[in-house]
C-alpha cells in the first residue's frame, strides 16, 4: 500500500485519503472489532474501536517510524524495534506463548532440548561430561515446566523456601547492616564489626543487644539488625535486558534508523538516570517516617518505554525513620561501586538479539529530585 501519505501535512487531500484507506484496510484485520492505534499518543499499545482510530490519527498523526504494517493485517518481516512502540508486547504474545521460549531467555547459551529428558538419559550425558551445572540447572527447569501445576505440584513449604526461588530468578537482594544513626555500614571490611566506631552505637537492636556474658547464648533466636539496608545488585538487571530478543533491540532504539550520535562507542552499553526521594508507608496512622527507595531510569529504551514502571530498576531501600539529610552517601556505597565498576570494567552479557556474548558497561548520566532531595543527594 501506498504511505507516502503519512509524511504529508495533516488537513491535506492526501493525508485525509491515506487515512481512511488504511483505517478501511486495518478494519478489514480487526480483532473483535478493534485494531491497534497507530498515532504518535497510543503508539501501538492500545486496542481501539476503527472509529476511535481513525479520530486519533486525525488529531494526532501517524506514528511515522511505523513504516510495516505487521499489527494490521500487513505481510511483511517482523519489525524492529524502531518500527513499532508496541512490538515488545506483540512479540512476547507471539514468542512466549510457552514457558520453554522463556526459558530458553533466561539461559540462551544452551540448546533447547525438543523433549524433557528421561533420567537416564541425564545420568549418561553427565557419565559422558557433556552437561554443565548451569546447563543442568536449565534442564530441571524445563522438566519442572513441561509438569501440571497442580499435579503433584511440589509448592514452597514456608516464607524462606518461596524467597530462594525468587533469589533463582535473579530477583533477590542483599541486606547490609547499617548504623543505627547513619554514621557507615557493617559492610565489606566492617562486616563483622559489633558497633559503629564513629558514635559506638549497637548494630543490633536494644533488647537483643542487651545480652551480654555467659546468658549470651542462651538468647532465643538470632540478633536482629537495628537498621538494614536493601541493595539489589544492577549486574543481573543489566543482563536480564539483553536476553529477550525484542527487548534488546530496543536497548538500541537510539541508534537503529536514527543519526548516529556520540552516545557511546557500543551502542548497548547502558546510559542511566537516578531518581531518590522518601515516602511514609504509614502515612494513613500518621506515623512520622520515611522510606527512600532509589530508583534507576534505562534511557536506551525509546522514550515511550523509559519511564514505563516496568522498564524502572529498583537498586536501594533505604530505611529510615527519618529524613536522611546528606547521610544519603553513606547507604548510596554499593550502588556507586558498582557503577564504577560497570564503568571500568562492565559485565559480560549475552545479545539475543544479535546473538552473541559482549560486554556490556554502563554510565549514570544524571539524577532527578525534587529540591530537597536534590540538596540531599548532592551533599
């Protein structure tokens, strides 16, 4: 079809036919009544009646990167990334219509057996030292996958069995003791420190540190941390975003069908902004306090993804029953390291989009506050 159309002014002959012809055209592909509205608001991510679509496309234009028609009834190749703001979403239906695709995701470098494997296939393939432990690791998912979830479904026994397969998945944190008035953190040479040598202050909290003595052991259950810092490491995440197909692409939506820029040298390298402020969870009881959770913005994604609460990357959780002031620094230490050390050295990452291993690095360009935050971040 012609869509020379999209280009022309908006209230032109040209433009008013190329519309209605492909309103009439994407109609004709509807699903239940509706088709994906491609103008330059919805971007592809909303189901709309024609009529709706038509009038959107009237106000606001046609997404003009949206050059193959996939999402309404066009033949052609799957588009890029560049092409349409929702292939990420149409992809994923299309792709991951089963688990084993996700999986296959999650632990790219190994084949995709065709069939879940007999044990005794297992024990002769590891006789033969064929199968990595991650390989190993990779087929017992795609056994637990390919069984009924409830059929002699082995579910987690308590709260700390549940957390350990979410720690599999990459989607656990780290708990870093801190000190009670914000002085340093019970972290790395300071781990096994007792107190805080700057104020001599308890890591623990009082009624548990209170035991001292020969009545030490005799203590019921474990020290409880006075204050506890929570670091989800930005390595995984950086990895998790190259290991969909789709979502990898877009990681280079800047770059693919775009003016080359001086971004980075690799295109995949990872440019970051850093957003902080503190909140009460207890606000509805009128309970002084305040909980900073420090958030990282993805800005290779396309700007109608970005800021999407999905494409955020959760890194701290600061707790405090008070504003921090500048001691913001002092719980801020594992996310800079780590950065400097993404910075320096990176992190190997596999592309499944193009395929191969590299190393991904990344740069934090900017933070966003309000002013207070803003005082407190930049000391």
């Amino acid at each position: 079809m012609d869509k020379s159309w999209m280009k022309k002014q908006r209230g032109s002959m040209e433009y008013i036919e190329g519309l209605l012809n492909f309103v009439e055209f994407a109609s004709e592909h509807a699903s239940d009544g509706k088709i994906f509205c491609p103008c330059t608001k919805c971007v592809n991510l909303c189901l709309v009646p024609p009529g709706v679509a038509r009038e959107h496309l009237w106000r606001k234009g046609m997404l003009q990167s949206y050059t193959h028609w996939k999402w309404h009834g066009e033949s052609a190749d799957a588009p890029t990334a560049t092409e349409c703001g929702s292939s990420h979403v149409q992809d994923s239906l299309e792709q991951y219509g089963d688990f084993r695709g996700m999986l296959h995701d999650l632990c790219p470098t190994h084949e995709m057996p065709p069939e879940p494997m007999q044990e005794g296939e297992r024990v002769q393939q590891q006789a033969q030292g064929q199968p990595t432990d991650g390989a190993q690791k990779f087929y017992n998912m795609i056994d637990d996958v390919d069984k009924p979830l409830y059929a002699d479904a082995k579910l987690p026994k308590d709260h700390y069995k549940a957390k350990k397969i979410v720690r599999d998945l990459g989607l656990g944190y780290e708990k870093i003791h801190a000190c009670p008035n914000d002085w340093m953190l019970f972290w790395k040479e300071n781990v096994n420190l007792e107190a805080c040598p700057c104020c001599k202050v308890s890591r623990w909290k009082t009624n548990e540190a209170s035991v001292t003595g020969n009545n030490a052991s005799s203590s019921k259950g474990k020290k409880k941390a006075a204050k506890i810092l929570r670091w989800f490491p930005l390595k995984s995440k950086l990895q998790r975003l190259f290991l969909s197909p789709d979502l990898a692409s877009s990681m280079k939506w800047h770059v693919n069908g775009r003016t080359d820029d001086e971004f980075s040298f690799d295109p995949r390298n990872v440019r970051l902004g850093l957003t902080a402020d503190g909140f009460n969870p207890f606000g509805i009881l009128s309970t002084t306090h305040s909980t900073w959770p420090v958030m990282l913005v993805p800005y290779n994604l396309s700007p109608w993804l970005c800021m999407k609460w999905s494409s955020l990357i959760l890194s701290l959780v600061i707790p405090s029953p008070k504003s921090l002031g500048i001691a913001i620094d002092v719980y801020l230490q594992p996310l800079v390291e780590e950065l400097r050390e993404l910075w320096d050295v990176g992190v190997e990452a596999y592309d499944a989009s193009s395929k191969n291993v590299f190393q991904v690095h990344a740069a934090l360009m900017w933070t966003i506050h309000d002013f207070p935050a803003y005082a407190d971040v930049s000391g």
